[in-house]
C-alpha cells in the first residue's frame, strides 16, 4: 500500500528532488499535501501533476490567488503559517518531509510530531532553534526523526551498519566540501560579490543554503543539527574538508576503525534512503565510479577566515537560546549579503555582534524560543544601521 507523504517546501531544492525521487518509485507513495512559500507557479504545475488533496500556501495573498487558478479541481488550499501546521497534522499521512527553510520549519515538525508522523528532516533551523525541544517530543513519541541532509543521513547510515552502543563511537565526523572559497586568504574573501559565493563547486542547492556553505555556517549548523540527532557532546563532532565531496561524513569507533558513507555529491540518495528507510530500494540514479576518483583528500577547516564555524560551535555549546539567536540573525545577514547590502565578511562579525548582546535561556519553551527569534531579527536590523552609516 503507498505510505500517504506530504512535502513542506515541495518548490524548493529538496522539495521537487522529493518528488524526482518518487517519481521513479511507482506506486510507492501517495502525494497528499504541498506546500510553498510563494511560489505558486510551480506549485500549481506540481498539483496537476501529482494531484494532491491538500496544499499549503505560506503567503497569503498567493494563497488566494492558487485557490482561483485550482477552481474546480479537488484540492483544498491552506494559508499561513496555520495552514503550514494543519498540512503537517493532515489525517491519512504517515510520511512528512520538512523541507522548507529557516525557523519556520519549527512549528510545524512538532505539530507532526504531536501528531505521531514519521518525520524526514531537510530543514537545519528546525534542531539548531529547538533542538532539545524536538527531540524532546519525538522522544515522548517514540519517533525516530530521519535526517535527509548528506551528512546526517551518511552518519545515520554508518550508525546502522556499524554498533551504535553506548561508549563504542569516539566520535563522528562531518564532511565539508569547503565551499567556494576553500583555501583564500582574508583579502580575497574581502572582493567576494554575491554571485561568486552562489558559485558552489560541487552541489546544486537553494541561495540561502549556497551562501551558508561558502561561509561554513552550513557545516556549524549541521554540527549543532548532529549533536541533538545523535546525542553526542560537541567534543565528539568533529568537520573535516573534503573537496570532492564524495565522503558524506564518517563514523570513528574506538577500536580505530572508521565507517564512510560514499555516493555521488547529489541529494536524491540521501532523499531517497530517508524514504525508504529502513529498506534500500534499486534506482536509476546515476551511481558511484570509484575508477574516476584518483584521490580523496581532507583537510582542516580554516576556522581564522572563516569563523562562522566556531560560532556555531560556542553557541551549541553554550545551548538554550544562544542557537536560536545565531539561527536568526544569520538569516537575516544572508538575506542583507545576497541584496548587496552588506560585505561576506560582515556576516560574521554581524553573527558575533549580536551574539554578544543576548542574556540566553538555559532551557526555553516553544514561546521563548519565538521570543528569542524575533528578538535577533530585531538586533540583527540594528546592526546593519550601523554598518550602512559606518559606524560599525
């Protein structure tokens, strides 16, 4: 019988590779619900082709004008961040892929959770903001909360292969493919413009992902994503550059040896494992040659140049609400680099300046954290005052 799926952030970069994947898995899935932010083009496109019966529309302007475009056909169209959480509870889902972007995905994964849906996670921000809180829930639930990014899915993989008990990891190592900028000094990062830090070697993914990549606030991210996802300390995650992108992460144990998961630098295996977890099932994906990779190299990460790594770092550490303001104000400093509005090397120093001004909850609830958010979006606004009047 098909499992009943439902994709939030079908139009985004996972998104529609979700449904690339599906597609070659006839009869395997029923695609219930949609969702997008603004994008309704494409969303309307996806709902006459996998006819779902419910979508979600973030934007509610949009949302009014999909439901005129869809009159006549059988799907019911929900609006909002609201409309976002009762797509992620629909009665007859079991698989829910929360693919969307930023803190919104917080809401409606515990909304799922609380619903008793099996989750495939795609969205960092959701366990950087609210990791304990999640967790937490999908512990209370006896849920196993299935980690779609490369790295994640590589340990989750290796984990599984290997014994995951207690005391017998030493620890786990996330692979970087050190972005585009891999090995330049200061000066140069000082010249980078927005559409060279778009230009990522090896992997095909959203602006707002792209730009945390070149950073390695994507790899500070996934450390914090994976110490809640495999409840280990900081001190037991480890990032190492791996240019070919070919390893997706490792899995040091303590009798020294090491267990990788390799595949191609493409979502769809990732994706795919998620869905058919805990089977593997045969694909047309284009598979691994070994015979074309004549080495496979790693390397430290240049934390002095680039230094969003180590502020991820000291905020996870740190914990209760220091992620959450981290989350946030990189957002909102991403969103101000890809305008033109401030330099890549202010992106940091932005992080760090709003850092410094947050008194952190040690253990915040669901509205603290939202409290938290909204405040280092605020603070984060100020500071770009000062950088635009060169005070900063």
């Amino acid at each position: 019988m098909a499992r009943g799926i439902i994709i939030l952030g079908s139009t985004g970069s996972i998104g529609t590779q979700t449904l690339q994947v599906i597609e070659q898995l006839p009869g395997k899935f029923n695609v219930m619900g949609l969702s997008t932010n603004v994008n309704i083009d494409l969303l309307e496109r996806q709902v006459r082709k996998f006819k779902p019966t419910v979508i979600a529309v973030r934007d509610e302007k949009k949302a009014e004008e999909i439901s005129t475009r869809l009159d006549g056909l059988p799907v019911k169209v929900l609006a909002g961040e609201s409309g976002l959480v009762e797509l992620s509870t629909w009665p007859g889902s079991d698989l829910i892929v929360v693919a969307v972007v930023g803190f919104s995905g917080l809401r409606p994964t515990l909304a799922a959770i609380e619903a008793g849906k099996t989750i495939a996670l795609a969205n960092k921000e959701t366990l950087v903001a609210g990791g304990q809180l999640v967790m937490q829930k999908a512990r209370e639930k006896g849920l196993t909360i299935l980690p779609v990014d490369s790295e994640h899915s590589a340990i989750f993989q290796c984990l599984h292969a290997g014994n995951a008990g207690a005391g017998e990891v030493e620890k786990i190592i996330l692979t970087a493919s050190g972005g585009p900028f891999f090995g330049q000094s200061r000066e140069e990062l000082s010249r980078v413009g927005v559409s060279q830090a778009l230009k990522h070697p090896n992997w095909t993914m959203g602006a707002k992902v792209t730009i945390d990549s070149a950073t390695l606030m994507n790899k500070g991210f996934e450390v914090i994503e994976a110490r809640w996802l495999f409840d280990l300390p900081y001190e037991q995650i480890q990032v190492v550059v791996h240019p070919q992108s070919i390893v997706h992460s490792m899995v040091h144990y303590v009798d020294g040896s090491y267990l990788a998961q390799m595949s191609p630098p493409s979502m769809l295996f990732p994706i795919q494992y998620a869905l058919s977890y805990p089977e593997r099932w045969v694909n047309n994906f284009t598979h691994l040659g070994l015979e074309d990779y004549s080495a496979l190299t790693f390397f430290p990460p240049d934390r002095e140049n680039f230094p969003c790594l180590g502020l991820a770092y000291e905020a996870g550490a740190k914990g209760g609400t220091m992620p959450v303001v981290l989350n946030a104000a990189n957002e909102l400093a991403v969103e101000n680099f890809l305008k033109g509005k401030i330099s890549f090397l202010d992106i940091p120093s932005v992080l760090e300046e709003v850092l410094g001004r947050h008194t952190f909850i040690p253990v915040p609830d669901l509205g603290e954290i939202v409290d938290a958010d909204r405040w280092a979006r605020e603070e984060a606004i100020k500071v770009f005052s000062k950088i635009k009047k060169g005070k900063f």
